[in-house]
C-alpha cells in the first residue's frame, strides 16, 4: 500500500539515502542505504546493534556514522525538516528537537514520531534538500542579500527559509503565525496588521483572490 506523499516533499528513507550516497563518495547506492535501513527497521536499531558488528559489515559501519553526522546537519538547520500529521497537513520540525535521542531513535526506526497512537512521519522538501546536497547550502541565509530595510529582509530570508510558495492548502492565518514564530529580537513587536500585509506579499497573486480562502497553485 502506497503512502501519502505531500507536493514536492520526501520521506526520511529517501531524503537519507541521498545524503548517505554522496556522504560514501560513490561507496554506496541511495538503494543500498535505504534497503539496509529498512532491514534494520525489522528488527530495532538497537537489536541490530546488539547482534552485529559494525565492523564486518562496511555499510552497516558507515550508515551509523552517517546517522550520526546527518543528525548534526538537521540540528545546524542546513536544511528544513517535516513531520506530517495524521491530518496530511506538513509542520515545520524544530531543529532542537534533533538533539533528543528519543525523537532521533524513533526517527531512524519508525520514519517519525508517535502523534497519538500514529506515527507521524518526517519529511524533507526534495528540491530545499537536493540543493543543500549540490553545494548550495539551502538553510545558510549568508548569500541572502541584506537592504537595511528591517521587514523586507525578513520577508527575503522567510522567502529562503520557508520556500515560498507554502504548502497549497495553507491559509493567510497560517502563514501569518509561521512568521510570528520566525520573528528576530527586533520584529517582535511587530503588529498583526503588519504580519498579514507580509503573509499577503508572500503568496502567489492568484491566492489573493478570495480573502483568506484556501487556493491552489498552477
């Protein structure tokens, strides 16, 4: 039975193996990795442990290892991280929360974390990823250019950083208490008036039709 898999997003079996393969220097296939993962997840990472030695399987060896470096790069926010609700609807992962081995070990053994007897599972955007694996380094604000100008440079890195446009079933509401949450020291006292005239900006024209109704992307 086939998954649901939101518009340009991909699991975290996916989105590792590509960061295993070029992580391997040509050592390993995405294939090989995500098969190996899946394999391990029959049994729990830890079992698994328990009963091998990384050290006679290479690419059981190296896959610890680049758990372990692929956890450091979420937690630096090089790239956006997911989880999709059991509502089917993405929400923007904290990058703290890669530091908790408890949410890390459900992670790499269950695809997600428990949302309520369901496993909520973590996502990456493919083409956000795809770009910090080429050398772009999608989650580093350091290329953006800065005008002065207080709110148009946050509207410019919450741009970058948001991917805009957002998910087609996101609201001007949800959009406005994303960048609420993204506010820098300096913004904080930011009006609502203020916020939603910047939600508005950020949305494809066509959303603006409609007030604040759900819209689709062409």
């Amino acid at each position: 039975m086939s998954r649901y898999t939101p518009k340009d997003f991909i699991y975290f079996e996916d989105g590792f193996a590509l960061f295993a393969r070029l992580e391997s220097g040509g050592r390993f296939t995405a294939d090989e990795v995500r098969n190996f993962l899946c394999k391990v997840r029959t049994l729990g990472l830890k079992k698994y442990v328990g009963i091998m030695n990384p050290a006679e399987d290479p690419l059981f060896e190296f896959t610890l290892e680049c758990l372990g470096r692929f956890r450091q790069t979420a937690s630096d926010e090089s790239f956006s991280t997911w989880v999709l609700r059991a509502s089917g609807k993405p929400e923007k992962i904290e990058s703290y929360r890669w530091g908790d081995q408890q949410f890390f070990d459900d992670v790499v053994e269950n695809g997600g974390q428990d949302d309520g007897g369901q496993v909520a599972l973590v996502i990456f955007r493919e083409r956000e990823l795809n770009t910090f694996l080429a050398g772009g380094s999608a989650g580093s604000h350091e290329s953006i250019k800065t005008t002065g100008l207080p709110y148009l440079d946050f509207m410019n890195r919450m741009a970058a950083e948001l991917e805009i446009p957002r998910p087609e079933d996101e609201t001007i509401d949800q959009l406005v208490e994303e960048l609420r949450k993204h506010l820098p020291p300096e913004l904080q006292d930011t009006s609502e008036r203020m916020l939603r005239n910047m939600a508005t900006m950020l949305r494809p024209k066509e959303a603006s039709r409609g007030g604040n109704k759900r819209f689709k992307k062409g």
